[in-house]
C-alpha cells in the first residue's frame, strides 16, 4: 500500500537562493517527522501548495523535481494563483472556517465567492491526486482547507480509500449551521472512508451535525471508532489526539547547548519565575486575555511584583488578514501599559518577542521556564502544552492549560486546567503555579510527561492507519483505549 498525504502547505518551502535561484528547506511542523519513514519505505508522495503563488515561484514543479532536492519521497506541488490564494486560502478557509470552527462567527465574513474558489481549488488538488493515484494506494487528506476533495476525487473515478484528519476544532450544532454552505460541507465530508477528530468533544460535535442534518443517517457506536451509515456508506469516524515526537524534544533540551542557553536565560532573571507563552499571532490564542490575567496576578498578589517575569513570544503568521494585524497591535497596546504600570529599576514584567524561536532556542526556553502559560480560547490540540512536558526533563516546571485546548482532555491531570475568559481565574492559577513547591511540580510533571510519552506522534500514526486499514473495527486497535473527555470542576 502507497500512501499519499494532501495538506494545504508542503511540508518544505520554496526560498530565494543567494545566487538568485530558488532552493527547498523544510518547513516547520512535526507531522513530517513521523510520516517520513512511512512516506520513504512504501514510495509514498506529499501533495500540497508551496506557499508562494504562481506570480512568487513560477517553476515550483521543475524545483522540486530537481534531484538536489530530493527528500526520499516525491513532494508534488499544487500551484495557487494570487486570487486563489486570497479567495480559497485567506478567504473561505482563513476567513470562514478558521473563525467558525473555533466559535467566532462574529469574525467570519461570509463571501459567495470565497465558497467558489473553495471547491474549485479542491478540485485543482483533487485533480493532480488522482492523476498520481492507483486503487491500492491509501490517500489520507489532511485539514479545514481540503473537506471538499473526497468527493471531487470520487466523481473523478478514484477508488482508492480516502481518510481525513481535522487539525481544528469542529464545532457544535449551533455554530455549524450558521455556515451557508453547511449541508454542501457535511456530505461532503461523508464521502471519506475514514475521518479523524482531535477529541472526543469534536466528534460528538460532529455527530450531532450529521443526527441534525443528514436524514436517513444512523451512527453506530463501537468504542474508538465509531461508524456512521447513510445509504450504502459506512464512514469511519475516530478520535486521534495529535502529538509530538517526545523522544526527539526530550533529547534537544538534554543537549548542553540547550541547558546553558537555559542558565543564562535563569540568569537573567535572578531570584525570579519566569512564565513562558509561546502562541503564533491568532485571535484564538487568548493572548490578550492571558496579559490582562498576568496584569491581574501582579495587582492581587503584590509580593510577586519584581519577582516574576513573563516571556511572551508570538510567531507571526496570517498578517495579511486584517484581524491579525489587529490582534497584534491590541497585544503590543497591553504590552506596553502593563510594562508602564508596573516596571520598576532591574526588572522589566513582560519580555515580548515578535518572532519564531529555532529548534535550538525553544527547548532551552521551556527548560528555563517555571511555568508555561498556555491559555487559548479555543484550540484543536496545541502542541506547545505537550513539547513543554516533553522538554522537561529535569520533572520540573508546571502547566496551566486552557480548558478549551485539545490537549486539556489528555493533561488534566497534572496541568492546573483554566477557563481562558476567567481572567481572575487564571491570575490566581498562574500565582499558585508560580509558588507550587518542588516535590509537587515533579509529580505533577511526571504525570504530564507519561500521557504525552504514551501517546506521542508515533503511535498517532499508527492509531490512526489502523483504524484506515483494519477489516474489522471489532478489535480495533488491541491497546487504543478511549481518550477522555475534559472534567469541568
Ligand atoms: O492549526 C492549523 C494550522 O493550519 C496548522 O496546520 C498550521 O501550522 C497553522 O495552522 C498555521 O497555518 P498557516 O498554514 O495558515 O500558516
């Protein structure tokens, strides 16, 4: 069985060479980590757009077909014009079902066109799919941005099985319904073999989508994965909480260069907590809401002033969507009142940095770290909660988590779990995290990095093939027990 993955971006991108050509580099993201010996073993292929439009790169293909820039597994690229990427990648996907499925309606701007350029881009990526498939090969589609292919490749003959993961929450009843093209949306979601959730709240969420929506559709329960009939279809719809690759993280922030980065991070903040954030610039993220829960913690606790310090990192992203940028300057606005209440000589409350931090730097930020602060408003998994377990590998530091965080249904249990809009309610978390004893983080923080361990990239995969590929979900798969749901308490 070959398998091919479709994901709106690559998994490398296309820069401007030195010498004015063009040369590939991998991107960021750890689900090519653990599809590449899958992908190199069976001769598998990664179909997806290179992020720069036809206009930016005009030889995408020619690039990556150049032997220099083999990477032990054909990379196929979907070229995107200016108004597609505006219409189908900043407007239906970034603009509709980026807000909605993350329940902000009020965000979403509803344009016919957008829907167009939706599936007429599904179909583009449909079409070079089925030009590179046979009916054994295994097609596993990845994300909001390409829901609509399954039935584009299936009107186009293909029989290959189909799988899909959704990255993203999905929403609850009430906010799908909102969307104009909802019934067009759900069926065609119906038409995949095997469709994956974050978490058993969105598969709930998408089960009473299809008992609302979909007349004659009958759910069967079978643990795991469960299966939903309608007509001559039997979909398989299954929870996969996607991970990290713990070992790989673990193993940078043992490196030495790692740990003294970490020191003289400690250094810098003598006698001082340091809480980290590390969100890309989203309105979902709760950055705000996390500053002004900060700004709240140094009024009620006044022995903390002085004695904790915020890292607040944002990784750019989107800025050509008008809400982003707006997000940012409403961030950099309480950035800077909140160093203006509060700073004092020698010590600075919050050290913000606009811009990513390498593969070298973070593990050494979440080393340094007494807390991470993790507060989204609504997240499908987010993976910085479970690379900051993963990294420590000293047992030390504590988690406040979002209750509303993917991640929130697996780390319950050691991390102090929040309601991101309590702005009262996470300073007071953050001020207990800042002061929890050493014995208490490490038990705490062993239990943390147990659940991500047990259940890191790796065996997402696997759950996640297994569950595409078994013949019988009776004895679907022998160790995969349920994944949680959050408890509210
Ligand atoms: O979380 C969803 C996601 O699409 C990720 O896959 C991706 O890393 C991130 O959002 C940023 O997305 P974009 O491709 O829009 O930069």
């Amino acid at each position: 069985m070959r398998i091919v993955v479709v994901s709106n971006r690559l998994p490398f991108v296309i820069v401007p060479a030195p010498d004015g050509g063009w040369v590939v580099e991998p991107g960021s993201g750890g689900l090519v980590t653990a599809l590449r010996p899958v992908l190199e073993n069976r001769h598998g292929c990664w179909i997806g757009w290179t992020g720069a439009t036809n206009e930016e790169v005009p030889r995408a293909g020619e690039i990556l077909a150049n032997p220099e820039n083999r990477f032990g597994f054909e990379l196929v690229p979907v070229t995107l014009t200016a108004s597609e990427r505006d219409d189908f990648y900043f407007g239906f996907s970034n603009e509709i079902l980026w807000p909605l499925f993350h329940d902000q309606p009020s965000v979403c701007r509803f344009e016919p066109r957008f829907w167009l350029a939706y599936e007429a881009v599904n179909r583009m990526f449909a079409e070079t799919t089925a030009a590179r498939v046979g009916p054994d090969d295994f097609i596993w589609v990845h994300d909001y941005h390409l829901m609509a292919m399954a039935g584009k490749l299936r009107a186009m003959g293909v029989r290959s099985r189909i799988a899909f993961f959704l990255h993203i929450p999905f929403p609850p009843l009430d906010m799908f319904v909102k969307l104009p093209w909802r019934f067009h949306l759900l069926r065609a979601l119906i038409e995949y073999d095997l469709i994956g959730f974050q978490t058993a709240r969105d598969r709930r969420n998408f089960f009473q989508c299809v008992r609302a929506l979909l007349r004659g559709a009958r759910i069967l329960s079978q643990g795991p994965v469960a299966t939903v009939h309608l007509h001559d279809r039997h979909i398989r719809v299954g929870v996969f909480p996607i991970s990290i690759d713990f070992s790989e993280f673990a193993r940078r922030a043992s490196e030495e260069q790692a740990m003294a980065k970490a020191r003289n991070l400690r250094a810098d903040e003598p006698d001082r907590k340091i809480v980290l954030g590390v969100d890309r610039l989203d309105y979902t993220k709760g950055i705000p809401e996390k500053l002004n829960a900060f700004r709240s913690m140094l009024r009620r606790f006044p022995d903390l002033k002085g004695r904790v310090t915020l890292i607040q990192v944002v990784v750019p992203s989107r800025e050509e969507i008008p809400g982003y940028l707006e997000q940012k300057t409403t961030i950099e606005r309480l950035v800077s009142e909140i160093n203006g209440e509060f700073t004092r000589s020698g010590w600075v409350p919050i050290h913000y940095i606009y811009r990513g931090l390498d593969a070298m730097r973070l593990p050494a930020y979440y080393l340094a770290a007494d807390v991470a602060l993790v507060t989204p408003l609504k997240d499908g998994m987010n993976l910085v909660a479970k690379e900051y377990c993963a990294c420590r590998v000293d047992e030390q530091g504590s988690l406040v988590l979002s209750e509303f965080a993917g991640a929130a249904a697996q780390l319950q249990h050691g991390a102090f779990l929040v309601n991101p809009f309590d702005v009262e309610g996470v300073a007071g978390a953050l001020g207990r995290a800042c002061q929890l004893p050493s014995e208490e983080q490490r038990s705490r923080m062993r239990r943390l990095r147990k659940a991500v361990r047990d259940y890191d990239i790796y065996r997402w995969m696997d759950a996640f093939l297994e569950a595409a590929i078994a013949k019988d979900l009776s004895d679907f798969p022998k160790n995969h027990e349920a994944i949680p749901e959050v408890v509210f308490s």
